[in-house]
C-alpha cells in the first residue's frame, strides 16, 4: 500500500522522498488542491488552522492523519475533521527551546541587560553577578524539551527537579507543585495549552515563588495569569522571562513592556536555524511509522 501524503514545499518533498511505501505530492495553500488530494492519506499543513474549512477538508475524502510541524498542537484540536489522527513534531524543537530557557536564565543571573546598556552609555560598570550554578530550577513539563532542559541545566551545575503530569521515577507528578515551588530559585514552564494548564500560573502559584525568584514561560502566554505576574513584578519581588504572551502578539501599550524585571522575546524559543529540516525529520520518521501500519509516536491522545 502506498500512502499519498501531501507537503506544502519542496523541503517536505524532498524529506519524504526516500521513504518506502511514500509518495510525497507538493501543494500550495494559495492554490487549488492538486487532484492527488482526493487520495491523500497524510496531510502537513503550511497554513495557519482557521483557514482550513470543511470545503478544504471535503477535497481530501480519504484523510486519515495530520502530521504537523510543530510541537504545540493547541491550534489545531478543535479544527480536525471526525476520525482523522492528529500528530505534533515533539522532538524537533526541543534542543532549542531548552536552549532559549538557559539563554534567558543566563541573561537574568549575569546581568547581560545592565553591561549592554552600559556599553552603550559608555559606561565600566564592573560589578559581580549571580550565577546560574547551584540554582534549583523547577521543570514543569517533562517532555522532550523539559528533558532538553535537564541536560543543559546540569552542565551549568544547576538543579533540575522535574514535574509531569503523572508521577514516575525522575519526575514530580503536578499535584505536588504546591509543596515544591518555594524550594526552588527559578520555575521553567515547558508545558502543552490545554484546560488544566490554562491559567496554572495564577496569583497563588506566584505567591509561593521565593523572593527573588525567575519565572520563564517557553509554553504559552495563557499558561500564566497576565495581571498576576504583573503584580509580582511591580512589586519587584520576582523577575520573569516570557516568549508567550497573554495576549499574543503583544499591542505596543500592554504594560507587560516595561514591566520591571521583565524580558519578552515574540515567541521565538523554537525559532533557529535548521528548524524546518529538523521539522520534517521527524515528521518523516512519524509518516514512516504510520505507512509500515503501526499508529505515529506523536499523537495527540485524549486533552492535549
């Protein structure tokens, strides 16, 4: 049997043109769908989800999977016809969203902000810094880039405590955040969007964070309370890194720019170079899988 996937550029038929059982047939959003659509198995979207419409869909009768190339897969659950798998890209962007992490907590502990300011002023602002060495930073999202995040940490001789949705050897279930955060300098938020983890970072989690404490968010902006953080951060008792916001993208007169202690990147943690190569290597793996018969590694089960 041979599984007709359509790609939205040449890099993805190119990566899936090795694979046996495959055959990759390019498509162009702006386009009408080509007539191999009417026998494809695998679709790899290259549009944003609230343009895909049920006439889109109609064209694609026997669509079994969609086999995305990002992580996050928030966008898409409510957009997925009846009966068709949907799949995420968990693994290609893990390395650089854990790299994004420890670029921020280095930024904060090292003062980055204040010597480029300073440079710029023309001013030798010799002082010593913090470290990241010996910080206790809690992980919440063991996954593919919370462990990314582990390794990276460890070889800055921080500690990393680990928190999943379930308990198992290594890793903290949620339900013992409460008991865990105080215990820790920095609280990295590496988890998917989905009703229990919307809103997770509220005033009372916040709260809870020793003074002086870093909170990054390379999940989503509404993972985080936005007036919560806010506060803490008026206050000057927390500092914080964000790539999400709440809301996103952020207007030019949201307060969370010149909150103090702030740093705000445009949701670009997974963002580097290779990303797209990265992307379809791991799709190309899941469509392997899935024309060999057996169900992709990275599908979205149950609440995402």
């Amino acid at each position: 049997m041979t599984v007709t996937v359509l790609v939205p550029d040449d890099d993805g038929v190119a990566a899936l043109g090795e694979l046996a059982g495959v055959r990759a047939v390019r498509y162009r959003w702006s386009d009408p769908l080509p007539p191999e659509a009417a026998e494809a198995d695998v679709l790899i979207p290259g549009f944003n989800p609230a343009d895909a419409d049920a006439e889109f869909f109609a064209a694609m009768p026997k669509l079994k999977l969609i086999q995305l190339l990002s992580a996050g897969a928030d966008d898409w659950v409510d957009v997925v016809p009846d009966g068709v798998l949907l799949c995420t890209c968990r693994g290609a962007h893990g390395g650089s969203t854990a790299e994004w992490v420890v670029a921020m907590l280095l930024t904060v502990y090292r003062e980055l902000g204040s010597f480029a300011a300073a440079q710029e002023a023309r001013l030798w602002d010799r002082h010593a810094t913090d470290t990241l060495q010996d910080k206790r930073v809690l992980v919440v999202g063991a996954g593919d880039t919370g462990r990314q995040l582990r390794r990276r940490l460890e070889a800055f001789d921080a500690r990393a405590t680990m928190v999943g949705l379930n308990a198992r050897e290594g890793v903290h279930g949620v339900q013992e955040l409460p008991e865990l955060i105080g215990g820790h300098d920095a609280v990295a938020l590496m988890v998917p969007l989905t009703s229990r983890t919307t809103g997770m970072v509220d005033a009372k989690f916040l709260a809870a964070m020793p003074d002086g404490a870093v909170l990054v968010n390379a999940a989503r902006g509404r993972v985080v309370d936005t007036d919560a953080l806010l506060a803490e951060l008026s206050s000057g008792r927390l500092r914080a890194a964000v790539d999400a916001t709440d809301p996103e993208p952020l207007p030019a007169d949201h307060p969370l720019w010149t909150a103090p202690g702030l740093i705000v990147t445009p949701h670009v943690a997974g963002a580097a170079r290779g990303g797209l190569r990265r992307s379809y290597a791991v799709a190309a793996e899941e469509i392997a899988v899935y024309a060999s018969g057996e169900l992709p590694n990275n599908l979205v089960h149950g609440e995402y």
